[in-house]
C-alpha cells in the first residue's frame, strides 16, 4: 500500500478501496490505514491541494467541478476551501476567457446569441461558475 500511496497522491477513500478489493479484512484495514496516515504516504489536505491544481491546470476545470470531485473523495470542506485557494484568481480568470474565446470560434452557428449561449453552456459544465462568466460576456458587451 505504501507504494500505491506513493505513486501518486491518494485519498483515504481510494485506499479503502483499494484494500477491500484486495478482500483485506477491516481490522487490518484500519491498522494499514492508521500505517500510512503516521508515516505521512496519505494526507487528505495534500491530495486536495494536488487534485485542485491539477485538475484546473491540467483539465481546465472550473471550482465548481473540482469541489464536486474532491467531495465524491469525501474530502471536509475545510480541506477543499484550503485546496480552492491554491488557484490564482488572475490565472482562473485567464482560462475562462481563453476557453470561452475558442469555444465561441469553433462553433459555426451563424447566429452570435446561439453561438454565446452555447459557449456559456460549455464553461458550466466546465465547472465554472455563473457570475464569473456573466462578468467576462458582460465585459464584451460594453
């Protein structure tokens, strides 16, 4: 398990898994678990950092998807508030206004308001939220 962990970052949850797919009794279980989180191959506030940064820089995902993805892992809040907070504001703002500029331009809709519509949906599912990218299409309008 050790190297598991130490393979790329893990969450508690995946490890879990992990073991009772290996149809590793729960006693033995905890004591793996209680193994790796003393000898620091599992921390939740590392992996949530790593899957925030990743994901965005990698995945170009919005906030929004990325807490989405750190709650499935059961990642606290507190821990995705913290994870959240590595993403630089002027570089997430950067990637909605890249994403939506060749959205737009890769869509073939003669109609601009289809066209923008579309766009913003794409940035939604993205994981991007609503008034960060009303702030950017407002910001083309004036």
């Amino acid at each position: 398990m050790k190297h598991y962990c130490a393979y790329q970052e893990r969450c508690q949850k995946e490890v879990e898994e992990k073991l009772r797919e290996l149809k590793v009794d729960r006693d033995m279980a905890d004591e793996i678990i209680l193994s790796l989180l003393h000898e620091n191959f599992l921390k939740e506030e590392r992996y949530a950092r790593a899957i925030a940064r990743g994901k965005f820089r990698i995945n170009q995902w919005g906030k929004n998807k990325i807490k989405a993805a750190l709650r499935f892992s059961q990642i606290s809040d507190n821990l995705i508030q913290m994870a959240l907070s590595e993403i630089d504001d002027v570089e997430y703002q950067q990637t909605i206004q890249k994403l939506y500029d060749s959205k737009y331009q890769s869509l073939r809709d003669s109609k601009p308001a289809v066209r923008k519509q579309k766009t913003i949906n794409y940035l939604l599912q993205k994981g991007f939220e609503m008034g960060d990218i009303m702030k950017l299409v407002n910001s083309f309008e004036i």
